[in-house]
C-alpha cells in the first residue's frame, strides 16, 4: 500500500515537473521566436508578439504560432529548426466566384442572339 502511494506521488511530481518544463520550454521557444522575426523583418522586438506555440494541424510533427508585427499578422509553421512563413489556402476555395457575382448583364444593351456576349465595364468621368 506504501509503496504505491509512493509510486502515486512519484507519477504526480514527475507529471508536473514535465508540465513546468513544457511551459519553460515553450517560453523560450517564443523569445528566440520574436528575436528572429525581429533580426528578419529588422523591426524592434518591442513590436513584435508571438502566440503560444502549439502543435499544427497542418503536418503532422510541426507547430505553429501566430506572429503580430503592429498590425500586420501572419501564421508561421515551425519544423525541427526550420520557420516557414506564408498562407495556406483552400483549394477547392474559387477566389474569383465573389468577382464573377458582382459582373451582372441584366438591363446592358445587346446586338443580336449570338452564343457570345461581349460586355464592356468602364467608368465614364
């Protein structure tokens, strides 16, 4: 009975201990972090603010964190002793579907049935 409330503690102080460590180590991850975008963006590291760095979805094995230099705001993926900094876009996602809606030929003049419509938009001044 003594020995497993021993083992017990042992488990918990072990199980802290890591979670401490995890902290510390996620901490330091996030100071060189802002260090190095400071160093690549060459801005004071003043203005720059990591998020926690925490495990990506995107591949597995990797982390993310969400770097805010001022205003601007960008996710970088970090794997092994690599930072990729870009966007991840959907591709199924059609970016010009939002444009195309907008473009209507409701109540524009025609000449004719032809299969091809050709329209011109221009702003008259």
């Amino acid at each position: 009975m003594q020995l497993r409330r021993g083992l017990f503690a042992l488990a918990i102080l072990g199980a802290l201990s890591g979670a401490v460590w995890a902290q510390k180590s996620n901490a330091d991850e996030k100071t060189k972090l802002i260090i190095f975008v400071a160093k690549l963006f060459n801005v004071d590291k003043k203005t720059v603010d990591v998020s926690a760095v925490k495990p990506s979805t995107l591949v597995k094995g990797s982390r993310e964190a969400v770097v805010s230099i001022g205003a601007n705001t960008v996710t970088v993926y970090l794997i092994g002793d690599k930072m990729i900094i870009g966007n991840t876009y959907d591709k199924d996602y059609d970016p010009l579907k939002a444009i195309m809606a907008k473009l209507t030929l409701k109540g524009r003049p025609t000449k004719g049935k032809g299969p091809i419509t050709i329209a011109e938009f221009s702003e008259f001044q």
